[in-house]
C-alpha cells in the first residue's frame, strides 16, 4: 500500500464522550423531575419521557405542569422581585458571577447532557453552547454592575415569561435569563418539552450560587404550559420559535400592555460570490446547516451562488457532504448528530420528499435511528415552499444569480428577516450588498456567530425586538415613570356634527398632494362658540391604501444621508416658524383655548431638535471577543403609520413625524382626531419645504376606524398610538398578522416637555443590525 492509498483510505477512529457524569447526576435527582418553584424542586407531577434522540433511551420523567404550578412560579417571582430590584445594580451582579463560575466548573456536565438530551455533536456543545452561555452570564453581571450609573432613569418591568426552544436549550437560556436578571426582573421560564435537562441542571445551580427564592422559576411541559404563562400576570414575555406561534403569542397579548421579544423563524439567505474563497464558503456551509443537523433558526438554508462558479461550487459541496460523518453525538469525531425528535424527523422527510427539484443526498453512512442525511435541493424556483417555508433540518436549498442587485432581490424574497451571510474576497462588494439585506444579523465571511455583547434579532415574519448588548437590556427595562390616565378630548361641538359632502376645501395629503377623500365627505369642525370654522376630510381604507403605496413609492428617502435628512427638518422649522402667529391661532380657536403660541415653539423646537439627532444617532461596534467587528447598524424601519395624540394637534403630528423622517422612514400620519384642521394647514408647510414626495403623508379621520386597517397593512412596518387603550389592543391584535412592531401607549405624556421627544422615539424609528465582519489572513 503506498502512503498516497493510505492517506485516502484513514478514517477517524471513535473518540467518545464518557456520559457517567451526566447520568449520575440525572440518578441524583432520582430521575424523575417537579418543577423549580420558589428556590426549590416540587415533588414530580404527571411526568413524560425525555429520551435520547441518538440512542431512543429514556433518560429522565419531566412534569408536565399544571396552571396550578404556573401560577405558583409566577406568584413566587412576584413576591421576589421587588426585593431583587431593591438588592441595586452591583448585588445582583455578584449572583450573575457566581451563575458564571458555576457554569464554568460544571461545563462538561453541562455540554454532556445538551448533547445527549438534544441529539447535537459534543463538539458543539462543548466549543460552542456552553462556552457562550458562560459568556452571557459574565457579560451581564457587568451590565447588571453599570447599570445605575450607565441606564439612569431606568428600572425593571417586574415578572418576565420566557419560553425557548430545543436547538440551543443552555444557550437560548442563558441569552433570556441573564439579561432579565441583571436589570433586576423575576424570571418564569419554560424550556421545551423535548430538551428540559439543562434548564432543571441550571436550576441546580441556581441553588448552589444562592440566588434568593423565586427569583428564577422553571416550569416544564409542553405548548400547553407555554399558553399558561403567555396568559399569566406577568410584566413581559419573551420566545423564541417558530413564527406561528409567535403570532398567536402576539395575539393572545393584544390590549394588555406587556412588551413582547420574539425571536421567531428564518429562510436564511447564503451568498457566495464569484471571488468568494469557495473551500472556507464550502465548510461555513457545513457549520451552518449541517453541523447542528440544521436545526437553527438561523442557518443559511438558502443557497444562492453566483452563476459563474455555481457548477464548480456544488460540485465540492457535494463531495464535502459525501464525507460528512453522522452519527453518535456524543463521539467527538462525528459531524452530524441526532435529530431532536422522530416527530421533528418525519416533518423533515414529508417536506423534502414532496420537493420537485433535484435532490442529493450525501452519501456518508447514515445509521438506524432518528438521523436524517445531509441532503442538497436544486431546480426550485423562488415560489417552492422549500424556497420559502423553514425546514430546521440538514437540508439545503439552492439557485443562482447574477448580480450583486439580483443576489440581494432573490435573498429579500421571503417573509423572513432573521439573518444572512455573505462570501466575497471584495470587502466593497460585501458591505454594498449586507445593508441591502432584509435581516437582523449579517455575517460576512462567515457564520453563525453569536455574542452577549452583540444585538440580535429579525425584521418581518422573523420577530422584533433585539437580545444581546445594550439594544437588549431596553428590552427588560421600562422609564422610571408615575403614568397619568389618558383622558379622551372631545372636539368642539357645533349645530351640524354629521359628516358633510365635501367641498372643495376638505383635502387629505398623499403623495406631496392634496387629494379628496376616496368617500367624499368630511366632518364639520366648530369653534367654542359652535361656529362653523371648516371641515376635515374622512379617510378610509382605500385613502390608507393610497397613502401606503406613495410612501413605498418614496424608497430613496431611506438612501439619503442623514445630513439632507437634517437640512429637509431645519427648512419645515423655519417656514413653521415664519407662520408661527398663524398656526398658533389656529390651534387656539380650534381647541377654545389659549397655549397655541406655547405648543407652536414647542413644535419648531422639535423639529430642529431631530434635525440635530439626523446624522448623530447611528450604531456602534459591538465589543464581541473576536478579531474582527460586530457593527451595530440603525437602519430604518421603512414606513411607519402614526396614530397622532389628541390634545396636541400640531406638536403631537410633529412629534411622530420628525423623528420617523429624521431616520429615513416614509410616514402615514392621522391627525388629531378632535381637532384636525391644524394639520391640514400644515400641508402647506410641507409643500414649501422640500419634503419629496411620499415621505410624508397626513390622513384626518376616527382613530378608531383607521387603526385596523392600518394595522393589518402588510406594507407598513410600524405602528404608533398615542391614542389609548382601545386603539392599542386593535392595533396589537391586527399587527399579529405580518408581526409588524408596535408602540402603543395607554397613558398621558407629556408631551410639552422632555418625555415628548429623545431616543425613545429614535429607537422606535430604527432597527438594529447587526453585521459581523472578521478579518485577518
């Protein structure tokens, strides 16, 4: 045999992972688990089995809990979590590093059991779970240490509902508890049904660090349990799963005030160029969708290669899933692990046997049991469910492109938003594409990295809301604030309150146009004598549609720099300053009182106040431990409809739209319902400043009628209310459809003075994302 024959023939020899630790410390428990409540483990209720995914073996009976347990976890947060809060800053830290060191002493029990209760391979485990979690709890006891110095007037929500998925169980864990802890929140979490093992080892450890009762309460079971905590009387949830259950989450939510992060599902897009280096693209594949079996939300899923090396590309991609080696995941030369589930498997099987592309599977050795074989997909086309829907299983879809337009017209051309990776030797080339990316993460060169300090999160049917960094902490905090009731403002009443035919003076504003209202009537508005002063238009859903398209029309806004943004907002201040007398008139005879002159500078104020924040509220580079940069983008969120407050109608209109258009959205904005007419002067404003056309669109009409089809719009990305709660509840039930984001508000700002502008409005114009850029040779 010649060294040529040998070196062809070696395999890797088996290099097993002892599980005696990890099964010890299941038999110490008793192998049969309750749920953590209040510091301690309740006696097992009605249990099931978890089992091995690599081996089918049943390895502990987990409880499925009641309403009576759910209920007893969120009580025992809530009598914690004052106290917890109260412990500042700096205590709490100390208990986040004690989580930290434990979780590094005990890492191997902990990688052993992840990959023996999720099917993953140990490698993963080992290098890469448990060594982020670890990373989540250090990073966050140093928030938890700054956080009265660095978020000052800023305190928790209270009581936070978690729920996480199987794919990542001690991560995902980590990335909520820890966050929500270090702002001095109470956590319930329930981990999945099929992966429970490490949240419970957690929960052991929680014990050990000495973290005060019901501070952190697990509770176990199926979907079922999920429901009982989304409906529970806690202050916030936070899930991470598909997108169906996500937009059930933010239905069953709808109205009752609570934030909400959801890190939902993801059609990933995998960009290879044609100067990409194709061998490190080819193995970033293998980490991406193959090393975990694809079971990442995450996962470049869909392949999309420049035609030009396209045949030569899945040539050695195929050749290199031929070699991939699946099997025991415990055996630290295996590649591919388990499957979670056999239920999960059959759904992978269904999916791709009902594909009407090309399909190979690799030809590696595939043993008995829940194991799928790494599987690559061509001849789709764009519309084929495989191109669209998440498998979360080791298969690959793939086409072809030929432009760096084209590639970023294929890549957006889902539902999804969650993350995107992008292969090119020309740094030009990919930074022009990773901004055109519909995606919260943007990997260049690379995949699947993940850090504590770096937000992430998606855009679309993927989710809002960011977790990681200091865009993640906002998520678990809330203004120190006494919140006054809203009260309703009647308009002014008149002889004649029904809505008239409209005349030629009753316009809506579309387009950088007045236009009629698509019903033809307006309703009469009176001054506090009851004389007739004007009419104000009536939209309806067909004004909204028009209204949506032209913002959509008005794309570029969002390519101007921020420096023409700021100039446009300095020229509207101005030319409403030169009619400062005018306006303030106005608002006067149509409210009956007399603070228009106050509202007027106020509202030109605002307005120099976010041309000044135009070109100075932008990102920064995350402090992720690599050699490389984790950019922290803030983009715009794309259009954004506006539910104007009542009381102001000039400073409330100026106050939505300013900050929106500083950050280069395109607006829908509906005027002060009891007093419109000041926003229908304001039209004139804006036609004599330079607004282009579609950035800026006012609609006068009942909230109330307008919100839901605002809500539902499936080319609007974000809807405000100030309006209250009624209004809210429809807004949050109607925005479960595409998952658009919402801020609603149910109480009185004020809106005169500092609450009414800042970077809670800037941060509410903006998403986050974040593109990780490595470098070196």
């Amino acid at each position: 045999m010649t060294v040529k024959d040998i070196f062809e023939t070696m395999d890797y020899g088996a290099a097993p992972e002892a599980a005696g630790d990890a099964l010890a410390w299941i038999t110490d428990q008793g192998a049969r688990f309750g749920c953590f409540i209040d510091g301690a483990f309740a006696a097992p209720g009605e249990t099931f089995e978890t089992k091995s995914p690599a081996t089918g073996e049943v390895l502990a009976e987990i409880t499925q809990a009641t309403q009576a347990d759910v209920d007893a976890a969120v009580n025992a947060a809530r009598r914690a979590q004052g106290k917890w809060a109260r412990l500042g800053g700096k205590g709490r830290a100390r208990y986040l590093y004690a989580l930290a060191r434990l979780l590094q002493k005990h890492a191997r029990l902990l990688a052993v059991l992840e990959t023996m209760d999720n099917g993953k391979p140990i490698r993963e485990a080992r290098d890469i779970d448990v060594p982020l979690a670890q990373r989540h709890f250090y990073h966050h006891a140093g928030m938890a240490q700054l956080m009265d110095a660095e978020l000052p007037g800023r305190e928790a929500l209270g009581v936070c509902g978690q729920i996480i998925p199987w794919n990542f169980p001690l991560l995902m864990l980590a990335w909520k508890v820890a966050p929500a802890l270090a702002m001095g929140n109470t956590v319930v979490l329930k981990p999945a049904e099929w992966t429970s093992l490490t949240a419970l080892c957690f929960a052991d450890l929680c014990r050990q660090a000495g973290l005060p009762k019901g501070v952190v309460n697990i509770v176990t079971g199926d979907g079922a349990v999920g429901e009982m905590i989304v409906a529970s009387d806690v202050d916030k949830i936070a899930f991470t799963g598909s997108t169906e259950v996500g937009r059930k989450i933010r239905a069953a939510t709808a109205g009752r005030g609570i934030p909400l992060t959801l890190e939902l599902g993801g059609k990933s897009p995998y960009i290879v160029f044609e100067d990409a280096d194709i061998d490190s693209a080819v193995e970033g594949l293998v980490d991406a969708i193959w090393f975990n079996g694809g079971q990442v939300c995450c996962a470049g899923s869909r392949l999309l290669v420049q035609e030009g090396i396209s045949e030569a590309f899945h040539t050695k991609l195929r050749a290199r899933m031929d070699k991939l080696r699946i099997g025991n995941p415990l055996d630290k030369s295996i590649d591919v692990g388990a499957i979670v589930d056999p239920e999960q498997k059959n759904r992978i099987a269904a999916l791709v046997d009902a594909s009407d592309g090309v399909i190979h599977r690799a030809a590696c050795a595939v043993p008995d049991g829940c194991y799928y074989p790494p599987t690559l997909i061509t001849g789709l086309s764009t519309a084929s469910p495989l191109m669209q829907e998440e498998v979360f299983g080791p298969v690959l879809v793939s086409t072809t492109f030929r432009t760096p337009a084209e590639a970023a017209e294929v890549a957006n051309n889902t539902r999804y938003g969650l993350a995107a990776s992008v292969w090119s030797e020309n740094i030009n080339t990919a930074l022009d594409v990773a901004p055109k990316l519909a995606a919260g993460v943007v990997w260049v060169n690379g995949t699947n990295m993940f850090d504590a300090a770096a937000p992430f999160g998606g855009v679309r049917e993927s989710g809002f809301g960011r977790e990681g960094g200091w865009e993640g902490l906002q998520a678990y905090t809330k203004p120190v604030a006494k919140p006054k009731a809203l009260k309703p403002v009647a308009a002014l009443k008149g002889e004649d309150a029904e809505p008239q035919p409209v005349d030629r003076t009753a316009k809506l504003y579309i387009g950088g146009k007045q236009a009629r209202p698509d019903g033809g009537y307006a309703r009469n508005i009176f001054d506090k004598r009851g004389r007739l002063i004007g009419q104000a238009p009536i939209a309806n859903r067909k004004d909204v549609r028009n209204a949506v398209e032209a913002a959509r029309a008005a794309k570029g806004w969002a390519g101007a720099s921020a420096h023409n943004r700021a100039q446009i907002l300095y020229y509207i201040a101005e030319n409403l300053a030169a009619r400062a007398d005018e306006f303030a008139a106005r608002i006067d005879l149509t409210t009956g009182g007399s603070k228009g002159a106050a509202e007027v500078e106020a509202a030109i104020s605002r307005l120099f106040t976010y041309g000044a924040w135009a070109d100075k509220f932008d990102g920064r580079v995350a402090q992720a431990p690599m050699r490389g940069l984790a950019v922290a983008l803030r983009e715009p969120c794309g259009v954004i409809a506006a539910l104007c407050p009542d009381a102001f109608p000039l400073l409330g209109l100026v106050s939505c739209m300013a900050p929106a258009i500083a950050m280069g959205n395109r607006t829908v904005l509906v005027a002060s319902e009891p007093f419109p007419l000041v926003a229908t002067d304001f039209y004139q404003v804006l036609e004599t400043s330079d607004v282009p056309a579609g950035v800026v669109n006012i609609l006068t009409g009942a909230a109330s009628e307008l919100a839901p089809t605002l809500a539902s719009h499936v080319d609007i990305e974000a809807v405000w209310s100030f309006c209250g709660a009624d209004v809210a509840q429809t807004i949050e039930a109607g925005a479960a459809g595409n998952l658009k984001r919402t801020w609603t508000e149910r109480t009185a700002r004020d809106w005169m003075g500092d609450v009414g502008e800042g970077r809670e409005f800037l941060e509410a114009a903006t998403e986050v994302k974040t593109v990780w850029v490595p470098y070196g040779a």
